[in-house]
C-alpha cells in the first residue's frame, strides 16, 4: 500500500488511519476509563475523548487521571483525579474500563497472549507474563491493537491464554463470560471484531490500499469476512490536525506502524 | 516506642533460605534495592518471592537466589523486559507462578486479612489456571457465580522502600503511587523498611498530609536508613529513575562477560561501594 492517502482535501498516512481507527474503538463508551497501550491507542484515546466521547476518563501513564488533551511525549497540564494502581484494579472490576492491549499472538475467538512463545515451564521466548489481561478480559471491555499484522500474531492457537476468547469462557461457565466484551481489533491492515460465528474474529474494514486477500493471507486462521466489508474510515481534517498538532507534534506514531 | 533502627545486614540476618519473601515497588519503580543488594550478599537462597517484578526479581533471578517465583510481570517500565527474568524463564529451573495483577494483590489482600482465599473473576477461563492446577473455584453462596478462589499469599518477610520513616517503623511515600507496600507488610509475618531519611515521628508527621504516612509502626520489624536506597530504580519526588544506569543493567545482562564486569564494578562490595561507583551523593 501507499504511505499517503486521500483524506479530503488532507492526507493521511497509516499511522493516522490507524489511530483514528483505534478511537472509534472507545465510541459511546461514556464516563468510563480509556487504558490504551503503547502510542498509536493512546493517540486514539486522547483523540476520542478530543472529538466524539468527552465524558472518557485517562491517566496520565503514572497515578494521575489527567483532563484536557496533551501530547503522547509529554506531561499533562492539568489534572482531575488520582488513580494509583490499586485503584486501577477497582476500576477494572468495577467493569469501568475499557483497555485496548497489544498482544503477541491472538486468535480466532479473542484468547490473547502477552506471557511467553512456546511451552509455559520452559518458552522460546520469554514476555512480560499475564499482567492484567485475565482480569480486564473478565471484567470489562477490551480491544486489541497488532502493529504488524502477520500469521506469527494472527494464530490459530495462542501459546499461553493471558486475556480469555470467546470459546474459553463459554467452556469456563457463566461467570467467566458475564462480563467479557471483546469489541475490537485494529492492526496495521484492517480493522476487525468479533462477530462472527461463535463470536469468531471478522474482518470489518481493510485500510486504504489494502486488499481483503491480503488480510486473510496474513491472518494464521479462517478469518470470517463481514457481508460488506469496507474501506476504515480516513481522519477527518479535524482530526489530523488535532493529532499533528496537538497529540503527537514530534511523529512517535511513526515509528510505531511503518507502511510495508 | 520501640527504636527498630538497624542495617541491611541487620535486616539479611534475620531471613533464611527458604523463606516467602514480598518485595514491594511496581516494576522499576520504588524497589527496596539497597535491601536486596544486601540479599544479593548473603547466603540467603531457595527463596519463594512474590513481587510486582522489576529489577529485583531480575537481580535475584541472576544470582541464583530464586526457587519460585510468583508474579504478574517482570518488567523495568521504560525498558519492557526484563533481561535477565527472561533468561531465566528460557533457560528454566526456577518454579514460575505468574498470576494476573490483581489475583497478586487479592492473594496479598487475603493474607493480610487471615482469611483462606478471597473469590475473584480475574483468572477464570485464562491459562493462570492451567499453569496452576491447584487454584480452585468457589461457589458463591449468595447466588450462581462460579469464582476463583485466590489462595492468601503469606509471606515470612516484607521489604519496602519508603521516601521517610521515623524509627518506630511508620513510614511515608512522598510519590504519586503507594503501590502495594502496605498489603506486602500486612501480608508478612515481619516486615522491613528502607527509607530514604529517617526523621523524628513529628518531621514525619509535617512531611505530608497524615494519609501519606502509609505504613504503621504495628506492621514494620526494621527501619534501614538507605538513601538513594531505591537506585537504579524510581523514588519520586526523591529521584527518578536512573536511565542510564538502567540501560546498562540491561545490555550487561544480556552477555556473560559484561555482566561478570557488571557485577565486580557494581555488585561485589558493600552499599557504600555501590553508592560511589553509581556517583550518587549519598
């Protein structure tokens, strides 16, 4: 694909399309908190909260709830609120958030890994470990967001189940689905969600300039394909100035999603 | 009150191998280093550690201190993984329970409440159960909900770093976050902290608001004055996070020979060695 793209009478490079593309993952979320990791989420949460869903609550990264809009690479200028971690897992139980993480391997039905390729006891490749994903998978809404979208990440199976899919909770019983509320993923292709059968992954839109076979060849399972399934949106002039204005002046999301 | 002022040594003297140790901080953030260089010195092995993982559990980890590890995650915050929590993981030996982040505080949470268990939903349908087929479910019996019962995780020691103590034990953190210190106190059986400065109970009292001083003098056995006692990691508003030195933690782990260099400059000799070599003023 092209590292440029028509936005109206504005250009959009991927990472833009990307961003805008994660912040309509928090859309009518209300009075909720916005946890995005790593830059390209957090561009779209900032955006989100900028544009379309002003009631979202965000953090500044440390244990500060931070008002306004700021950039990526900085500090807030003003904040509302205090939310040390422990009060991050109140929240999270609470069912008021909705996280977008950045998983190693995903697979068909939303199991998400974060821990370690390869057997548990003894891993080609050691990870962070489970962090919160059990718990946010089981308590409240959660997205995805795949900087490189390839069959590596896109498997059939994960190595080590750290937030739970579709398939594992409906195993697990009532209570480890109650609250599970898989809404999205955004990688570098496409756009997808999870409904297709069985509350399967579906592809929802392809990026500018990326074809549909090109999604499912670099997906590692089935994927399903929406009836329709269309172009993501490209940002609004509005957006893109916020975003190269305001959110990220100095381009971090350019290093995070490269055009291939 | 009872003056519980003594030293790292002091502190190493009283655990033994084979203990369940806590060590408080997130990440590499606040950790209770001057404490575990100390551990680093002794003899002291075999141990069960239970931590929010940073350098600490890497540190540990390298030296061979560690027979089981039970965590969330292991990271050093601005440098993602851990190197050498990552070698060990690869290279195997060492029992790992890695249980989601919350399940960690609900266990400490448990314990510091005597109670058997707490019931939570984080945990259920993930591979924390499958890693850990000892954890159980409990039945609610108010309703239908099948929960996970997070086992209490007790601990022998606690050490935290605070930014101010006086010597009875009460101790405050200064920062933006408290962590978790006070549940790892409250989950040990004795518990040490490092701080900063140690300062008559009124100074401490004047230091911050009253709901700062995290710590009470009931949960704490030790006070170690340590300052700069948090190095490399973060100690707002005291210090920040030493980068650089972090960086170079990190790439000497990643190879023999610089680690074994990183070691004899940093690590052979005593706190006051360390702190001289680090630059720090102390």
């Amino acid at each position: 694909m092209t590292d440029v793209v028509e936005a109206g009478a504005a250009t959009a490079t991927l990472a833009e399309v990307c961003a805008v593309a994660c912040a309509r993952a928090w859309r009518d979320d209300g009075e909720i908190l916005a946890s995005p990791i790593t830059v390209i989420p957090s561009i779209g949460a900032r955006l989100a909260r900028a544009t379309t869903d002003p009631d979202l609550l965000l953090t500044d990264g440390e244990a500060a709830l931070a008002a306004g809009v700021w950039a990526v690479d900085a500090a807030p200028d003003e904040l509302e609120g205090w939310l040390p971690y422990r009060a991050v897992f109140d929240i999270c139980w609470a069912g008021r958030r909705h996280v977008m993480m950045g998983p190693v391997q995903v697979d068909r039905f939303g199991n998400a890994n974060l821990s370690a390729i390869g057997p548990f006891d003894r891993p080609t490749r050691a990870l962070l470990g489970m962090r919160g994903a059990p718990g946010n998978t089981t308590n409240h809404a959660t997205s995805y967001w795949v900087r490189r979208h390839s069959p590596r990440v896109f498997v059939e199976r994960v190595d080590v189940v750290c937030g739970i899919g579709h398939d594992r909770a409906a195993q697990a019983g009532p209570t480890a689905a109650e609250f599970l509320d898989l809404r999205r993923v955004v990688s570098d292709l496409a756009v997808l969600d999870f409904a297709g059968p069985d509350g399967a992954m579906r592809l929802v839109s392809t990026h500018p300039g990326v074809g549909v076979d090109e999604v499912v060849a670099a997906t590692g399972f089935d994927l399903a394909l929406a009836e329709d399934v269309t172009t993501t949106p490209l940002p609004t002039a509005a957006e893109l100035a916020l975003i190269r204005e305001v959110i990220d002046p100095r381009g971090l999301r350019e290093r995070e999603v490269r055009p291939r | 009150m009872v003056d519980k002022l003594m030293t790292e040594a002091d502190v190493v003297a009283r655990l033994r191998s084979g203990m369940t140790i806590g060590i408080g901080g997130w990440g590499s953030r606040r950790k209770p280093m001057s404490l575990v260089r100390a551990l680093l010195r002794s003899d002291v092995s075999d141990l069960t550690l239970v931590t929010y993982g940073g350098p600490d559990a890497g540190l540990l980890l390298a030296a061979g201190k560690v027979r089981h590890l039970v965590y969330g995650f292991v990271s050093l915050d601005s440098i993602p993984l851990e190197p050498h929590f990552r070698a060990a993981r690869e290279r195997g030996g060492v029992r790992f329970t890695e249980y989601d982040e919350g399940m960690l505080q609900w266990g400490l949470r448990a314990a510091a409440n005597r109670l058997p268990f707490l019931p939570t939903r984080a945990g259920l349908a993930s591979d924390v159960r499958r890693f850990n087929p000892d954890l159980r479910t409990v039945r609610s019996p108010y309703g239908d909900e099948e929960l996970l019962a997070m086992p209490a995780l007790r601990l022998d020691a606690a050490l935290v770093h605070m930014n101010r103590a006086d010597a009875a034990g009460n101790a405050q953190y200064l920062g933006p976050d408290p962590y978790f210190d006070d549940l790892f106190c409250q989950a040990a059986e004795r518990a040490y902290v490092s701080a900063e400065r140690v300062v008559p109970t009124a100074e401490l009292m004047a230091g911050g608001p009253p709901q700062s001083v995290l710590i009470q003098r009931w949960h704490t056995h030790g006070v170690v004055h340590a300052p700069h006692g948090a190095h490399f990691t973060s100690c707002a508003p005291d210090y920040g996070r030493d980068e650089a030195f972090q960086k170079a933690y990190a790439d000497a782990a990643g190879d023999p020979a610089a680690w074994a260099a990183f070691v004899e400059r940093y690590l052979a000799g005593d706190e006051q060695r360390y702190q001289r070599a680090v630059g720090a003023t102390a």
